[in-house]
C-alpha cells in the first residue's frame, strides 16, 4: 500500500510514466497501468462511485504485444486494460457505460446503494 502511493504521487508529479500517459488519454477512466506488455503489467484500479475510496491494485504478466503504436493508437493504449478486463469482471468490478469508470463490487450492488448518496 505504501509502494502504491508513493508510485501515484510520483506519476502526478512527472505525468511522465506509462499510467500518467495513459491517464491522459483516457480521462475519467478509474483503470491505470504501469509497465508495458508483453511482461509484467501493473495494474491500479479505484472506484470511480463519488465518494468512494475503494482502490485495489494487482499484477498480471501479458504475454502478447500491443498493435502498433502509429496505426492504432487507441488500441496499444488500451491494450494492457483489454487483457485485464476479464479479471476485473471476475472481482466483482463493473464497468459503468457513460465514462463513469469502474465501480467496486460495494458499490455495483444495488442493495448496497445508500439513497442520499445517489442524489448529490
Ligand atoms: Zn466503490
């Protein structure tokens, strides 16, 4: 936990590693790597629900390459994200459509939604 956040202030201070290049891109995403496949892949997760401090980070080893940086951008930066998305699901993690992010499972469970927090 204490690698974790000192990894995040360093990406916000330089916006030069691959998550902050990332970040960029995909703004509004909860989901940022560090590393690059094929290897090791860093991956860190936080709930995007307002108000929730739920965040999670875990490794996977990708073994395939990412397509080509020049002729599809969009793809080599959503790569290492693609190959984890099964993973992510398999937590208990959801995707909300509208480029809300990802939500905890805390927060994906309907019977777990307080009321008040759903009209600020
Ligand atoms: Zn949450």
């Amino acid at each position: 936990m204490v690698a974790q956040r000192s990894h995040n202030d360093r990406c916000a201070t330089t916006g030069r590693c691959a998550a902050g290049a990332a970040g960029d891109t995909m703004r509004g995403m909860s989901l940022t790597t560090a590393g690059k496949a094929p290897g090791p892949v860093r991956f860190y997760l936080a709930c995007d629900r307002m108000g929730c401090r739920e965040r999670v980070s875990f490794d996977l080893v990708i073994a395939e390459e990412p397509p080509d940086r020049e002729t599809d951008l969009f793809g080599y930066l959503l790569h290492e994200a693609g190959k984890a998305a099964p993973y992510i699901r398999d937590r208990g993690w959801v995707f909300i459509e509208g480029g809300e992010g990802y939500w905890c499972p805390k927060c994906s469970t309907p019977a777990s939604r307080a009321p008040s927090a759903d009209r600020l």
